[in-house]
C-alpha cells in the first residue's frame, strides 16, 4: 500500500506530487511545501476524512492537499 500527495487549487484537476509509504511520510512533506510554497502563515490544518481520501485543509480558501491511500 502507498500514499499518493496530491494539491488542488480553485477548481482544476488535483496535481500529484508525490507517492510515499506512510501516511506519516507524506503528512510530512505536505507540511514541507506548505511552510515553503504557501503565500499565507498556516495556523492549523483540518483534516477531513472523504470517500477514498483525505482531504487537508490549511487555511488556505482555494487550496487543499489531499492524500489517497493505493493498494499495489
């Protein structure tokens, strides 16, 4: 099993950024590019369990990370 990172801004297809082998892993790399991408100072991060993924909030009104667990 493996952890695909995606990010979606306003309403275009989700671009995916990375596969990882935790979930931890990519939680991880998602801070990363939020702390070093992001325009804005994120405060929190939400996470919100949807059908199949899950989907990140951080503050950000436009924008989510979302992570998709993929059976091999």
């Amino acid at each position: 099993m493996t952890f695909e990172l995606y990010f979606q801004i306003n309403d275009n297809e989700p671009e995916l950024q990375s596969v990882f082998d935790t979930k931890a892993e990519a939680e991880k790399h998602m801070q990363r590019l939020i702390d070093s991408k992001s325009r804005i100072k994120s405060w929190y991060i939400r996470e919100i369990q949807h059908d199949g993924y899950l989907l990140y909030d951080y503050g950000a009104h436009n924008a989510f990370y979302m992570i998709k667990e993929v059976e091999e």
